[in-house]
C-alpha cells in the first residue's frame, strides 16, 4: 500500500478527528479540534510541555496525495497570528508527501530559527506512529495497548489478607484455623473517558443557550455495548488509578491459582465515538425563547460533534479477585474488586448462614467446628457434653428433662446418657432451668393463693 493510500476511506473531517486521537496518544495535552464553520487554517490545536515551558501546536490536516508550499506558508501565517500565552509552532500531517518546495519552506523556517517553525508529517512517518499507538491504518481506527492493571492485591500484605479479616468477626474460629483458599484473578478491562462539551445555540435574538461542561465516564469495556460503572466501584478506579502497575500474567499466576485476563471488546476510536454519541444525548434540550416578534419558539439544541471534544481515553484493568475457603462439608466465596489495600466487595458468602442464607453484616455468625458450617444465631446451639457452639444441621438431638439437648454425635449422645441416669433428681431437673424456674413460680403462687384462702377464714 502506497503512503497516498494510507487511511484512504476516511473523509477530510474523519482523518482530523482521527489526528485528535493520534496526538492525544502521543502525549499532547489540551488537544481539540477547531471550528468547522470558519477554518483559517489550522484544524486541531494542541499544546505541549518543553523544558518546563508550554508551548501551543497548531495543526493542519491534509488527507491527500500531496502537500505543496502554499499550505505550509498558510499555516505558518495561522502560527504567526494564533492568540497564546507562550510560544507557538505549527505542524502539517498528510496521508500523502510533500512537494520539494514545501520541505524546502519548511526547513528555511528551521534554519533561520524562525520563532514559529513548521514540522512536517508524512504518510511515512504515519506509519512508524501507528506501529507506536497501535493505529490501524487500514481502517483509521487505534486499538487499545494496555499493559496496566490497578494492584490486585495490598503488596504490604499477604494476598489471603482479604479473607483472614473477612473471618476475624466470626466466632468459634481462630486464624490458624483458616486453611488457604483457592484464589482466582479476572482482569476486567475498563476505559476512563474525560470530555470537554462547549456547545453555543443562537438565534435572530442571541444566545438562547449554552453548554460547557466537563463529562467523565468510568466504562467496563468487555465485549458488547461499553456499561457506564457508578458508585464505589467507580469511586475505587477513579480513587486508585494512577496506583497501578504492570499486567503480569506469569508473576501473578505465581501467587494465584487461575489468572484470566479479558480482552477490550472494542478499539480506543470507538469508545471516543460512543462516549461523543452519548454526550450528545445527554445535553440535548428544548429551549424556550422568545423571538423579536414577542412570539414564542422552541428550539431543539444538540451539540454538534465538534462541539465535543474527548480529553483523555485511559484504558486500565480491574482485577476482580475471587477467594474460596474450603471448611469442613462447606466452601465460602469472598469476591471483590482491588486496588492494592482498598476494595469493594462483591460476594461475601462468608457472613451468611448456610441453614437460611441469611446475610447481615450486623448479625454474629458462629463456625460450626463439627462440620464447617457458619450460622446465624438462630441455628447454632450449644453442645451439651463439651459447651462449644454447633450447629442445628449436623447436630444428633435428644429431649431430656423435657427439652431438647444437641451433640456432636451419637457418642456423644450416649456418653451424656449415662452422665444423666447417674444424676441426682434436682441435677436432673436443672437440665431444663425453664422449666424449673416456671415450677417454683406455680408453686409459690398457689402458696400465696392457699394462704390468702386461709386468713379469709
């Protein structure tokens, strides 16, 4: 393919915007677009930091064959005349070369250190570009290059941290009691999208209304439509994401038993247009004004898109980590998203009964030692013969002194029988204090009743 074909199926207005895109990979700040209605020769603007000096960059996009002198001196006047604080340098980018006499113009500027110099970018050097941003040049679409991931665990602390403090409000077990879970990485890809919305509607009567707004998306970028992430899931990756660290699949699956990473569903170039799309939709309004006439209009305003324009696309991954404690008869799931210390969880299926599945942060659960189960209150009892917690599931039951007694087993059971038969008749009855307590209380009363009988006499 031959440079003059480079990017060939884009329009003029679609190379521009993906020249916003290329520049804003490449690391310059504050990049847009300028006016569709009055063009004076530059299309995308951009700045950059030299020496601890920022310097504005106007550019000119031309997607032709060829590029002459009268382009480079046209945008060298633009350079000249373009309102900024600072120093200002010109840049022309073509699908296609440039004329002799156009790098000779440009290369006059260079030597005579002329205060705005003009740099001249052509479909060859596009080329070693797309290989460094990963710009398809087939299709004028950047595919997204990520390498970082936000810490999928505290480096400070062990990686099973998670579940040992998940454990330490649950009764009955102690850390050394907690065997090592099986431990399983998901890095979910997510795009963080910042956009700037400078819209103006006018009238015969003026400006009836304005947009100008910041937007920030936090967006999970698997396969299908990008999904807009909210609360503290979002809180987590925006808190966190400049903690990040390098994606190694090989380290990490060294410290965890599955390592899965999911790939972007769709390209950098996309996820800017449906972020573009969306913004569109959201400050899209009906005005009500009223005209020179004294008669009343509507007036639908929609920002156009040059109106909008995308300051940064920062892809990262989210590890979404999923730890399984295996106790007894039971396993228990601990699943949430990480960033180093700071987590949101996802399932915890440690603070949840496994006779009714009740889940309450609030309620005390109780490990059941006999087999593994973790309880709310309402189905963990006493055992009778050594007083430690067990649960109604696995629990052998007999009824003495009318109430019910629970044990571990059925040797248990029978070892207490023969403590009972060997018990004293009150020991006996103190086996149900209940009932004790309600026997003494009958009995006084029908005391109190057989006395009050006998002073009426």
């Amino acid at each position: 393919m031959s440079n003059a074909e480079l990017l060939d199926d884009l329009s003029g207005f679609e190379f521009e915007d993906l020249m916003e895109d290329v520049f804003r990979n490449l690391g310059y700040e504050n990049v847009r677009q300028a006016s569709k209605t009055a063009d004076e020769g530059r299309d995308v603007m951009m700045e950059e930091v030299v020496d601890g000096q920022r310097r504005a960059v106007v550019v000119e996009c031309k997607h032709t064959d060829s590029v002459g002198r009268p382009v480079v001196q046209k945008l060298h006047s633009a350079v000249a005349t373009f309102d900024f604080d600072g120093p200002t340098r010109g840049m022309v980018v073509t699908t296609g070369r440039f004329t002799g006499p156009a790098e000779e113009y440009a290369a006059s500027l260079q030597q005579a250190c002329d205060s705005h110099p003009i740099e001249l970018i052509d479909g060859t050097d596009l080329r070693e570009i797309a290989e460094q941003i990963g710009l398809d040049l087939y299709n004028g679409r950047i595919e997204i290059i990520c390498d970082e991931t936000l810490r999928p665990f505290d480096p400070t602390a062990s990686v099973d941290a998670p579940v040992h403090e998940a454990f330490r409000d649950i009764d009955n077990i102690e850390r050394a009691d907690i065997p090592e879970p099986d431990s399983q990485a998901d890095f979910q890809p997510v795009v963080l999208i910042t956009a700037d919305v400078d819209a103006v509607f006018e009238t015969s009567v003026g400006v009836i209304h304005r947009v100008n707004e910041r937007d920030r998306f936090v967006v999970h970028a698997e396969r299908g439509r990008p999904e807009i992430m909210q609360g503290s899931v979002r809180r987590l990756i925006e808190e966190n994401r400049r903690q990040t660290t390098e994606l190694d699949e090989d380290g990490f699956t060294d410290v965890f038993d599955t390592v899965d990473v999911h790939r972007f569903g769709q390209t950098e170039t996309e996820y800017k247009e449906w972020a573009v799309d969306r913004l569109r939709d959201r400050h899209t309004t009906t005005v009500t004004y009223t005209g020179d006439n004294n008669v009343t209009y509507n007036k639908t305003c929609e920002p156009n898109q040059s109106d909008i324009s995308v300051q940064s696309i920062t892809p990262v991954y989210l590890p979404d980590v999923r730890q399984t404690t295996h106790l007894g008869e039971y396993s228990y799931p601990l699943e949430y998203y990480a960033a180093g210390p700071s987590r949101v969880t996802v399932e915890d299926g440690i603070h949840r009964c496994v006779q009714c599945d009740t889940e309450d942060q609030s309620t005390d659960y109780t490990y059941c030692a006999n087999c593994g189960s973790i309880n709310c209150p309402g189905h963990t009892k006493t055992e009778r013969l050594e007083k430690k917690p067990i649960c109604t599931g696995c629990a052998v039951t007999e009824r003495f002194a009318l109430r019910t007694k629970y044990f571990y087993d059925e040797e248990n059971l029978v070892a207490f029988r023969k403590e009972y038969e060997q018990m004293a008749i009150h020991e006996k009855a103190m086996e149900n204090t209940p009932l004790v307590v309600g026997t003494v209380l009958v009995t006084l009363v029908l005391v109190m009743i057989g006395l009050g009988g006998v002073g009426a006499l």
